[in-house]
C-alpha cells in the first residue's frame, strides 16, 4: 500500500469519527427539546380536557338555573290564572246581583200593577200573595249573592295580603313557636294555629265551634288588661255573650299540649290568662321528664313587633276561616247528612251522632265526655260526663273501652235506641278500643268511626285500609270537626273544674276539723275558693259549726300574715 492510499484511510477514519461525534452529540442537544415538546403536548391535552368539564359543568348550571327559572314562571302563571278565576267568579256573581235586582224591580212593577188589577175585579188577594212570595224570595236571593260576592272578593284580596305577609313570617328569627289566632262572633268561634318551625310556617290548623256555651269555671280575679313586671300582659275581661278569651285559651293550649311528645319552646296567643304561669311550669317540667331539651316554654302575650304581628295574621286567617265556614253559602243540613251517608257508607242518612273523647294530665283526674248532634244541632241535654273508674295511669285506649261500655250498656239496660254514628276521637287504637267495647255487649252491625287529630282523615271500622279523606273546605268534614271539637271542649271543660277543685279542696282539707262533706259544702255555697277566704265569721258560720268558722278563719290570716 502506497502513502497515499495510507493518507486517504486515515481521512475517511477521521472523518467517520467526527461523523458519530457529531451524530451523538445532536442527540444529546435534541432529546430535552422532544421531552419538553412532549411535556407541552401532555398539558395542551390535559388544558382541553379541563376546559370541555368547565363547558360541561357551565352548561349544566344554565340548565339548572333555567328550570328554576321556569319553574317560578309558572308558578307565577298559576297564581295569577288563581287571581283571573277569582276575578272571574266575583264577575258572575255581580253579574247574577244585577239580573236578581232587575227581576226585584220587575216584581217591584207587578206589585203596583197588582195593586191597580183591583179595579177591574181580578183577586187581589191571591196575586199580592204571590207576588209578594216571589219578591221576598228573590231579595234574599240577592242578599245571599251580595255575601257571596264579599266573601269572594275578600278571599282574593286575601290571598294577596298572605303573598305578602310570607316576607314577614319568613323574617322572625329564633326557636320554633306557635302563634294562635281566634275570632269569635254569634256566639261561634274559629281559631287558627301556625307552627313555625325555623323562621317558616310548616301547618296551620284550624278549629271550630259552634253555639260555644260559657265555660264552666271562675272568672279571673284581674279586671284589666295591663303588661307586667315582665312585659307581659295580665288578663283582660274580654267577654262576649258570655265567652271569656282567656280561660278558652287555657283550657284549648291544656288539651292541645299536655302530654305530647313535642311542645315548642314558645307559645305566642292573644289574650293573657289566669293559670298562664302554672300552665308554663307545668309542660316545662312535661319537657324535663321525657328527657327532652332542658329550656323552659313560653307562654306569651305580645305586645308590639313582629310577635304581634303575627298574632294579628293569624287572627286575619282566623277571620277568613270564620267567614268561610259561617257565612258562605253552604248546602242545607239534609244534603249534608246525605253526603256524610255517602262519605262513610252508612246504611241511612245520619240523624243523632254521639261523638266520645278522653281527657286528662298525666294520667290524673282522667274524664271522658260525650257530646251528641242530632237533627242539625249540638243537643247539649243530652250531653254526659264520666269519670274513668277502672283505669291506673295514662291509658287512653282503656279509658275509651270503658267509657263506651257504659253508655251503650246504659242504653241496652233502658232498651234505647242506638245512634245512627259512634264518632271516637282518635286514631285507630281509640277505634278498635270502642269496638272491643261494642264486642262484649254484643252489640253489632253498629256504625262506628273516628277522626284523628292531625291528619284529620275518619277512619271506618271494618274498612280501616282505605281511610276517609275529605276536601278541607267539605261541610261533611266541617261537621265531623265541629261534633270532635265540641268534644274536646266537653271534656277539658271537665277536667279543668274536677283539677280545680281538687286542688281548692286539698288547700281547705288542710284545716284542722274540716274534712271532704265540710269543703264541698263551703265550696257549693260560696262558689270559689276566693270567697270563702273573704268570708267573715258570720258567713262561716251559716255552713259550718262556729269553731270550724274561727278555725277557717285563722288559717287565712296566718297565711297572709
């Protein structure tokens, strides 16, 4: 090999050399840059992949928010087709006032035309007769239709004030309470209750009476109604035709929360009473010894703010209740024992109902009552009361199968007939209860139902599966409530008077020579507690011998001294 071919070997070594330096070298340069490159693409892929979720999740907020937004659209087209209807109804019946009016004018005419036919020897007896039966009929045909047209027009303007009204209950703060509002007028009271329940009203209840008698205990001692130390109201002597607000809602909130598993921690009513306080004490110790929440519940009269304001809507609804139930025009009483035959599937239209309740504190001093209706009206001779005899603590359902084992054995002894309802008020243990009772008097084919509480639903017996549940404005339902209500008033009525003088008579029997024939003398003659306290010895000693009168006497001074 020659020097040159040497020469030229080495050069392509070299250069080959040099080429794979270079090669290795752009590798090293380049492979950070396609990292990075691929690094880019990664988080250009992930960047995408946030963004289409963002799209997703923004899509979905419009769409969310676009039927919340329908949904209040047509909520706001149903109120106001409810506003357009109302509108509608107030125009029809103006409508019908203007025909009745103009066929009452007519009339008007035929009575001056009528009274002209004597002229000409037509009977002016007979047509003036007539004439005058077709007037009279027709006024009050308008009459009627005016009240209808009031009470329409009143309910929508009433459904604009509740929209409104909503704000405010919507704006009182603090612990759930429930407010009472009542009116009473013509001797027949509505009551209406709001439980609020963190700001919100969750129910409203109505109640009802009719004819309400006076009840049966003492006047409050306090004539005036001044706020307290407290800021509470003292007693005021509303009273109308004998109706006293403040001992009403005693007993009413007595039967309502005494021995109930739940009672708010404020209680807002209109009027102030006399056993207020106690009555606080007593259902805040109820509280304590279920083991509920250690607070104590509020009875409370308010006097300005939102409080009040609230005591005043629920007497506006109470207003609106009453003018719906009492005043308009409604079906006469045969088509509602009709409807009340159908409802309940009894064999013929009802014609006497009586109707049973169970009331007591506790477990103490347990009574019943028992109320009938019969031919349209609360039949208050007939009334009875009971004292429950065989039943040791709280037991309602046996305190219900005695009490109907009583009456219905009562009847079967004097061979009476049985009335064409047995109402119970309860659920279904008060209803199987009162059958047991029927049971063992073997007494069958009777139609028997209750009414619950709450829910309002009448149970049947022997079709207890499928419970009754009428419209809440339904006059079969207004007479179940009202003959239950009636009930319940009986019985608290009842109880109050035997707690009352329980207690009057274990204060008196505290006396040194006066026994239970020496208290219940001094209470039927005197008639309260306070009397017999203001007695002198005179007085005393008309009842009672002159050392019992000096013994009473001296017991009284030394508690006031």
């Amino acid at each position: 090999m020659n020097r040159t071919s040497i020469t030229v070997l080495l050069t392509l070594s070299s250069l080959a050399t040099v080429g794979c330096a270079s090669k290795n070298y752009v590798r090293q340069e380049t492979t950070p840059l396609i990292n990075k490159t691929n690094e880019l693409d990664d988080m250009t892929a992930k960047n995408s992949r946030d963004i289409r979720d963002v799209d997703s999740r923004s899509q979905s907020g419009i769409q969310q928010a676009q039927a919340k937004a329908d949904e209040v659209n047509r909520k706001a087209q149903a109120a106001g087709q409810q506003a357009d209807q109302a509108q509608t109804l107030a125009s029809s019946a103006s409508n019908r006032v203007d025909a009745l009016q103009t066929t009452v004018a007519n009339l008007d005419n035929y009575r001056m035309v009528n009274q002209t036919s004597v002229q000409f020897g037509f009977n002016k007896d007979t047509l003036t007769k007539d004439a005058t039966d077709a007037l009279d009929q027709l006024a009050g045909n308008v009459a009627n239709t005016k009240g209808y047209i009031i009470t329409v027009e009143g309910a929508t303007d009433s459904t604009v004030e509740q929209l409104q009204e909503k704000q405010r209950i919507a704006a009182v703060e603090g612990d759930d309470a429930d407010v009472f509002g009542y009116h009473y007028e013509n001797n027949m009271l509505a009551v209406n209750l709001f439980h609020v329940r963190g700001g919100k009203v969750l129910d409203r209840r109505e109640f009802f009476w009719e004819e309400l008698p006076e009840l049966e205990t003492e006047p409050a001692e306090s004539g005036r109604s001044t706020p307290g130390p407290d800021g509470r109201a003292r007693p005021s002597p509303h009273e109308q035709s004998g109706f006293r607000p403040g001992e009403f809602f005693s007993a009413l909130l007595t039967q309502l929360y005494i021995g109930q598993p739940y009672v708010p921690r404020n209680i807002y009513v209109p009027v102030d009473f006399e056993d207020r306080e106690a009555l606080e004490d007593l259902l805040s110790e109820q509280l304590a010894a279920k083991g509920g929440r250690a607070t104590r519940v509020n009875i409370l009269v308010p006097q300005r703010g939102d409080k009040l304001a609230l005591i005043d809507l629920a007497g506006n609804n109470a207003k609106q209740s009453y003018d719906q139930r009492f005043r308009v025009m409604k079906p006469n009483q045969k088509q509602i024992q009709e409807a009340l035959q159908d409802a309940l599937g009894l064999p013929e239209p009802p014609k006497r109902i009586e109707c049973f309740d169970i009331s007591h504190i506790q477990g103490a001093e347990t009574v019943a009552s028992m109320v009938v209706w019969e031919d349209g009206r609360m039949k208050k001779a007939d009334y009875r009361k009971f004292i429950i005899r065989s039943v040791d603590g709280v037991d309602d359902f046996a305190s219900m199968r005695e009490v109907v084992t009583r009456r219905y054995k009562r009847l079967q002894e004097e061979k009476k007939k049985y009335p064409s309802l047995v109402l119970i008020d309860g659920g279904l243990g008060q209803l199987h209860a009162a059958a047991e009772a029927l049971a063992s008097l073997e007494i069958i084919n009777q139609p028997l139902a209750a009414i619950a509480k709450r829910e309002e639903i009448i149970y049947v017996f022997g079709q207890e599966n499928e419970p009754v549940v009428l419209d809440h404005h339904s006059p079969v339902l207004h007479l179940v409530q009202l003959i239950r209500d009636e009930a319940h008033r009986f019985a608290v009525t009842f109880h109050r008077k035997r707690r009352q003088m329980r207690d009057r008579s274990t204060e008196l029997m505290e006396i040194p020579g006066v026994g239970a024939r020496t208290t219940r003398r001094l209470l039927e003659h005197f008639g309260s507690m306070q009397a017999v306290k203001q007695a002198d010895a005179a007085a005393l000693s008309a009842v009672v011998t002159r050392v019992q009168a000096e013994g009473i006497m001296d017991h009284f001074r030394k508690a006031r001294a």
